[in-house]
C-alpha cells in the first residue's frame, strides 16, 4: 500500500481525488468571491453575516442546496430532465484529468511514503493521466458540455428554457471553432499536444506563449469566456430575458449542479489558458519554479502558483462580468463568425507558415505576424460603417419600416 | 475464422435482423417483445461468435462497449422520439470511440467525439428541438421500408463481415500493432516523415517519466493524411467547400418587407407575423 502509492498510478488517484475535492470547495468559494466581487464593483459589502467577513456563507449555500425538495415538475421529460445535470457534473468531473499541475515529482522526497526510495529513483507527473492526444481530450470532454444545457432546457418543456438553450446551442457551435483554432496555433509553435510538454517547454525557455502570440491568447480568453457561458455571453440564462434560460425549472441540488458545471468549467478553461499562454506553474527568477526543482516543496509551490494564477484569471472573468453588458444575439453571432473565426484562421495560417521557415519560436516573428492579422482586422472593420457589436446595416430600423407600411397604406 | 463461429455469427444475423424489424416502430402493432426476444437471442449468439473468433477483443471492456454500442444503434433507429434517438446516437459515438481507445487508435477517438459528437450531433439535437415544437410527427412512428432496410443491411453486413474474415485469416499480429496501425507506420518510414514532424522526433524529451510519443498515432496520421491519403484530402475538402457554398446559395432567401401585410391581417392575426427588425 505505502509503495502503491508512490507509483504513478496510485499516484494519479490520489491527484484526481484531491484535485477533484479542491476545485468542488473552490467552485464553492468562487461564488462567494463573484459576489464580493460584484459588491466591490457595485459600491457595496457583499455577503458579510455568516462568520467572519462572511465566509461561512458558501457552506449556508450549499447546504440550502442539498436539503431543498428536490421537486420535478410535472410537465417535463423526466429521464432527459434529471439525465441534463448529471451530464453537466461528469463534464466538469473528468475535464480537469488531463491539466498539468506541477511539472515533476522526484518521489523519494515525499515524507514517509517516499522514504525508502532513492533520490532520483522514481519521478512522477503532476498530472492524473498523461495522454498523447493530450489536449484534444480536453475539446472533446468540453463540446460535450453543451448536452448538458441544451438538454436541460429541452426537456423543461418551457419556451423561456428553450430559447435559453437554442441560444447556449448556437454559441458553443461558433465558439468551438475559434477557440480550436488559437489552440492550434499553440500547438504548431510547442510542436506538441501534451499540455505538460507545453508548460515545461515554457518554463524552460522562460518566454510564455502570451509572449509570442498575445492575440491568439486574447481569443482564446474570449472564446473561454462564451464557452463558460459567462457574461458577456450569457445568454443562455439571461435573467432580464429569460427568466433563467435553461434552468428556469430546475431546483434545488439539480439547479445546484448546473451551478457546479459553470463554476468548474470557469476553473478549467482558465487553467487551460494558464497552461497554454500563461506558463503554467512557471515564474521567472524562483528557483523552486524551475524544471529542476522536483522535491515535494517545489511541486506544492508550482500548483500554488498555477492556483494562484487560475484564480486571477477567474478574477479577469468576475471582473468582466460586472463591467460588462451582455451581447444581443445578432452581435454574439457576428463576433463569432465574421471577427473571432476570420482572425484566429488567420493567425493558424501564419503560424503553419512560420512553422515551414523554422521561425515558429522567434517572438520577433511571431508579434509581427500578430500586429499584421490584427492591423488586418481593424482595416476591413473600419471600412464597414458600424463596429462589429453595432446595428447590423443591412437591417432596417422598425421606425423607417414602419413609416414606409403606414404610407402604403394610406395611398 | 472457424465454420462454428461462422455459423453463430449467420444465426446472430438473422436472430437480429428479425428481431429489428419487429422492434422498428409501427403504430399498427406496438411494441414487440417478441421482437425484443428475438434480438436479445441474437446479441447471445453474437456474443458467442465473438468468444469463438476469441482474438477480436481485449477483454471484458471490449464485449461491455461493443454491447452498448450495438444496443443504442438498435435503440437509435427504433426509439419513436427523435431527440432520444440523436442522444443514443451519441452514446454510439461515445462507445465506438472508447473502442478506438482500447485499440490505441487515441486521436481517432478523440476526433469522433468532437466532430461527431461535439458538432454534428449537437447540430441534429438544434433541428430536431426547433422542427419538434408541436409534438412528434406521424412520420416518426412508422418505420418507412422496414423490411427493404433490413435487407439492405444484410447486404452490408455481409460485404463488412466478408472483408473482416479475410482480414482475420490473413492477421499477423507479430509486431502487437494492429493492422491499421501497422499500415500508418509504413507509410511514415516509407515516405521519410515530413520536415516538421522529423525535427519534432529528434528533439530528445526531457522528461523521463512520459515516454516520448513515439509514433504517437496523432503524428501518424499526420504523416499518412498529408503524403498518400493527400488527393482524397484535399478532394474531400473541396467537396465540403462545394456543399457550404450549395447551402448558403440555398438557404439565402430575399427576406420581403412587407409591413403592410401584417397591417391588413384581419382581427386577432394583426401581431402575429412580426417582421425582422
């Protein structure tokens, strides 16, 4: 058993456990941290009665949760109604197997578990399962996350859940493909697919990806924030619309863990920016932060560091959220379709053509190759008459049409 | 492949055959459990074939997936309801690409998920919900030709299950690859793997926990798809580019302004037909 669980499989159990009971507690405090956040944008306190500075207040909250009647209403599709969180819960249960949180473990510096090994003897990945497909798995788990909403608001058998989840439908679509693509770009520059190869390449050379391609960073930060369905895409849930888009009908524990499956995926898709652009656990001039250092002590300060790092991130994204008004529909679309998609296939194709002359880790190259996509882009938008979020042109205004029907009346 | 297995898998395919066309819906005879009976016995005589072919599988996970791959194709093409029917097809994705897995085929697998069912499927879900609004149509409880359709997968089966046998009685798995495997590796040692890839190869890991991804399966289908498969790619891509353009040239229509219309509707229609903006 004691040596069972300084393989890496055993090893990767314990990983999977412990992060999976950490990122239930951080989903947990994250709300508490949206609503502090919303307080301090808004010029109020906060939730600040249960214990000290309100910390308790989590806890209340998921205990409301579980001990709420977990009511079915009558006029829903009952399989598919109870099938959607659960989907919701499994995504956001197994996406987060594949992120690399440390770097490596040299076992033998384990206390007590590892005291009979030798220094160096055994190295194990901070990592639950290391797979050569690597991020792709990370895709693939997360375009199955729009079952969940899509059939939560399907099977509520109600027009304002519908809409809520034709809309989260729609824009997974559109997201998916940007967000594909700017992986891509990293990809081609990494040469990889593991994202441990990724993180430690950049640790290595000490340039962080955001370095050489900060616009493929700043789309994928975009295509995470609609891909979380957080403001300003929210519209699947759009309170001021449609009631609570999706999970209009649903309560209790089950409303719990559609709740659960947002917060969880903001943690993965921002860890997921982290590994990708931001360096992982790496930062400059800490020797405990470096390839080398594998003792247990560097390894917990290399996933403090990458908490640390995802938690600003999920700052980035609260911060968004209450500065922010939503999308209309039309503009969601056309961000997506005429500005994201065009841009990001831009930079994948600049990238493949870096690639080919052996510049592709040259940051020179690769910020001027940025500049031009996005000088670029601004060129064709400042020949267009509206911004990209504006009216789009070729839709007439209700008042001019409304004026032409009245005069064809009239005559 | 053994004349007793042979004969199993015949008798598994008429069990089952029968047994699908008794469980495709019609409204005139409701549910068979017959039907059901009778293809429950030739999933068992399946089951058996597999056991006597033996070699097919890795063990007890490849019988599990097999089976619930099987059964929600079967529930795909019999379920009344279209949207269950597009989720048991994703169940079939799902099953099918852990298939992929035990076989080591990960990209493969990877690559079913999120374009089938991450994309495609999820599209199929987006229609069916908005053309299903007023409940099911007729046409979803009759199966249309159910037994011209049976038919026509006999033939298609027998066409698969002749090229597996062959495939079976030719199988050298000296080397522990499978043969699709085994063929993709060729096709990068012959064709010298290109310039990209060969510089990535050479790039000793450093880290000696992970294994480099040797002949990783993502490299070589890389290698395979941009050096011999190259024509049916780009043709393929082409295809595609012709069938997006064929449908924005269908579905572009002149929307007309007629505000006017709505206007004259009699009472208790005026409000209805809202024009766009």
């Amino acid at each position: 058993m004691k040596d069972f669980l300084v393989t890496q499989f055993g090893f990767s159990l314990v990983l999977a456990a412990l992060v999976f009971a950490v990122i239930q507690g951080a989903v947990a405090y994250c709300i508490y941290y949206e609503r502090k956040i919303a307080a301090w944008t808004q010029d109020r306190y906060g939730p600040n009665r249960a214990g000290p500075l309100g910390l308790l207040q989590p806890i209340a909250d998921g205990l409301k949760f579980v001990f709420k009647e977990d009511y079915i209403p009558g006029h829903v599709d009952k399989v598919l109604f109870v099938l959607a969180p659960g989907i919701m819960f499994v995504v956001c249960g197994i996406g987060f197997l594949i992120l690399p949180w440390g770097g490596q473990l040299d076992a033998s510096t384990i206390p007590w578990l590892g005291s009979h090994l030798q220094p160096g003897e055994r190295m194990l990945s901070v990592q639950v399962v290391s797979l050569n497909v690597g991020i792709l798995y990370l895709l693939a788990v997360m375009s199955m996350s729009v079952y969940g909403v899509v059939l939560g608001g399907w099977s509520s058998n109600n027009k304002y859940s519908f809409y809520g989840a034709m809309r989260a439908c729609a824009q997974m679509l559109a997201y998916e493909i940007p967000m594909g693509l700017t992986i891509l770009v990293v990809v081609l520059t990494m040469g990889t697919l593991r994202l441990e190869e990724i993180a430690a390449e950049q640790a290595a050379s000490g340039v962080w990806n955001v370095f050489r391609h900060p616009l493929a960073a700043l789309i994928l930060f975009i295509t995470a924030l609609a891909e979380a369905n957080r403001a300003p895409f929210d519209l699947a849930e759009a309170e001021q619309e449609l009631v609570g888009g999706y999970h209009t009908e649903y309560g209790a524990l089950k409303f719990g863990l559609f709740f659960l499956g947002e917060y969880a995926s903001m943690i993965t898709t921002s860890a997921l920016v982290v590994v990708l652009f931001l360096g992982g656990w790496h930062v400059w001039f800490v020797p405990a932060l470096t390839m080398e250092a594998t003792s247990i002590w560097a390894v917990l300060a290399k996933m403090t560091v990458m908490a640390g790092k995802v938690a600003i991130l999920i700052f980035v994204y609260m911060w968004v959220r209450w500065s922010l008004p939503r999308f209309r529909f039309d503009q969601l679309m056309r961000l997506a379709w005429k500005s994201l998609v065009p841009m990001s296939l831009g930079l994948f194709a600049a990238a493949a053509g870096l690639l080919y002359f052996g510049l592709h880790r040259s940051i020179p190259a690769c910020l001027a190759v940025n500049a031009v996509v996005l000088a670029g882009a601004v060129a064709v938008a400042s020949r267009g008459r509206t911004p990209i979020t504006g009216r789009q042109a070729n839709l007439r205004r209700r008042t001019d049409m409304n004026d032409v029907s009245l005069a064809e009346v009239r005559t | 492949m053994t004349p007793a297995a042979l004969y199993t898998l015949y008798a598994a395919f008429v069990l089952g055959g029968t047994g699908l066309y008794f469980l495709l819906p019609n409204p005139d005879r409701g549910k068979s459990l017959a039907g059901a009976a009778v293809g429950a016995l030739g999933l068992v005589a399946l089951i058996v074939a597999w056991a006597l072919v033996g070699e097919a599988g890795t063990g007890a996970a490849f019988y599990v997936l097999g089976l619930v791959a099987l059964l929600c194709t079967v529930r795909v093409i019999t379920h009344p309801k279209p949207v269950y029917s597009a989720l048991y097809f994703v169940l079939t994705v799902l099953a099918v690409a852990a298939l992929c897995v035990l076989q080591g085929a990960e990209f493969l697998a990877a690559a079913l998920v999120i374009i089938y069912a991450g994309a495609i499927l999820v599209t199929y879900v987006f229609v069916i919900m908005l053309a299903q609004q007023s409940g099911p149509s007729s046409v979803d409880r009759r199966s249309r030709e159910p037994f011209l359709s049976v038919c026509a997968g006999f033939v298609t089966m027998a066409v698969i299950t002749a090229h597996a046998s062959k495939a079976l009685e030719s199988n050298d798995q000296a080397a522990g690859l499978t043969r699709a495997e085994a063929r993709l590796a060729s096709v990068v040692t012959e064709s010298g793997a290109p310039a990209g890839l060969a510089e990535d190869e050479a790039k000793p890991s450093d880290d000696g926990a992970n294994p480099p991804a040797v002949a990783g399966n993502a490299m070589a289908m890389g290698g395979a798809v941009m050096t011999r498969y190259m024509v049916a790619l780009q043709l393929s891509g082409l295809l595609l580019l012709i069938a997006m353009v064929g449908a924005v040239a269908m579905s572009r229509k002149r929307v007309p302004q007629e505000g006017a219309v709505a206007l004259r509707a009699p009472l208790g229609q005026a409000g209805r037909e809202v024009p766009p903006y």
